[in-house]
C-alpha cells in the first residue's frame, strides 16, 4: 500500500503514533511537505468529512481523526517553505454562532499554514462580536468564515453587518471577507456581501493567496 494510502487509512482508524511515523517515512523519502499534507492528511480529512455527513463515521471518531491531523502538521511545520512564510499575512478563521462543526474549518486552517499564513483560529460557535473584536485586535487581511448548517447560515450575514457598523471595512480596504462550508454557494456569498467564496479548503487557499498579492485593491 501506498504511504498515503496507509496515512488515510490510519487517520480514520485513529491511529495517531502510527500517522506520525508514516509523516516521518515520508518526509525521510524527500516528499514534498504541501504533496504530503495534500494527498495524505487533507485527503484523508476529506473522506472522513464525508463519511460524517453519510452517518458512517460519528463525532468521537472525527475527533480522534482530527487529533492524527494535528499530530502530523506538528511533525511538517518546521518544514514548510521558508519563502511561504515569509507572506505571512494575517488570516482570522472562525465557525459562526450556534454551529459547532469544524472539520472544513481545520482543513482551511491547515491549508493556511503551510502556505505561510498566520492564522488566527477563533473557534466554533463564535459570535458576531467576538468576530468585530479579533479583528479589531488583529488587523487581519483576511476574515473567513465557515458553516455547516443551513440554520446557522444568517449568522454570517449578521456577522458582516456587525463588521461593517463597526466600519471595519471602511477603515481598512484591504480587509476582504471569505465564506465558505456544505450549504453556502456562490449566490449566499454575494447576498450577504461577502468579497469571496471558497468552495473547499484549496480552493480557499488559492483565493486567500490571490487577495495578498493583488495590488492596489
């Protein structure tokens, strides 16, 4: 079996120490750290995202996924790209009030990470003020949020009101708001007035890439 095969495998049976030695056997082969996040732990994430949804995999378990992904990003972190970390422009992540799911959020964070963000992860079940007041705090380039369900879907729109009475966008131009997760599309996002959608973890990483380096907006 493949040594990303056997990471996916383990991640959904558990198996943290065996994940970390599988990491280790892939970085002791000179794979490439984002080919090793890519198509061992985000790929393995993903299935058990779906997996969740269909009723195969239950919260326990996903937490003991979760807690494998995290132990592998500790054994790659020192080794992400110098040069990606050098943009480290400030990113806050949060799931909105009332939605405690987190999967797509940690998958988006991790992404994140290894492309040399500094992320700022506030959680789930986080409320409009506590979003005005990170960045507040932060002075993020980027604000993304997430949600799971269609009923916690309003509390994005809510979010953005607060931000924008708050004049957080006024004040700062270059603040730009993503959203993402399993109910929310493209149609949601311009509805609310969000700047972006990311429909998965990468594709929100190449957007969220796209806002540093675009100049002059």
């Amino acid at each position: 079996m493949e040594l990303y095969d056997k990471i996916i495998q383990m991640m959904q049976e558990g198996e943290e120490e065996e994940v970390v030695a599988l990491v280790k056997e892939c970085l002791s082969e000179g794979r490439d750290v984002q080919e090793i996040i890519n198509k061992g732990l985000i790929a393995a994430m993903d299935i058990i995202g779906k997996k969740f949804r269909k009723g195969e995999m239950f919260f326990p378990e996903v937490m003991l996924s979760a807690t494998c992904m995290h132990a592998g990003m500790k054994i790659l972190r020192p080794y992400f790209n110098a040069s990606n970390k050098k943009q480290s422009a400030k990113f806050i992540i949060g799931t909105v009030a009332e939605d405690v799911h987190d999967i797509g959020k940690n998958l988006v964070a991790m992404n994140l990470g290894a492309a040399g963000f500094e992320v700022i992860d506030l959680g789930t079940d986080v409320s409009p003020e506590k979003f005005v007041q990170a960045v507040k705090e932060h002075n993020p380039k980027i604000l993304g949020m997430s949600a799971l369900l269609t009923t916690t879907m309003p509390h994005m729109k809510e979010t953005i009101m607060a931000i924008d009475s708050a004049g957080l966008r006024k004040k700062n131009k270059k603040l730009k708001i993503m959203v993402g997760g399993a109910p929310v599309d493209q149609e949601f996002a311009d509805e609310i007035g969000a700047d972006f959608y990311g429909n998965d973890a990468m594709e929100a990483v190449t957007i969220a890439k796209s806002i540093v380096t675009r100049k002059g907006k």
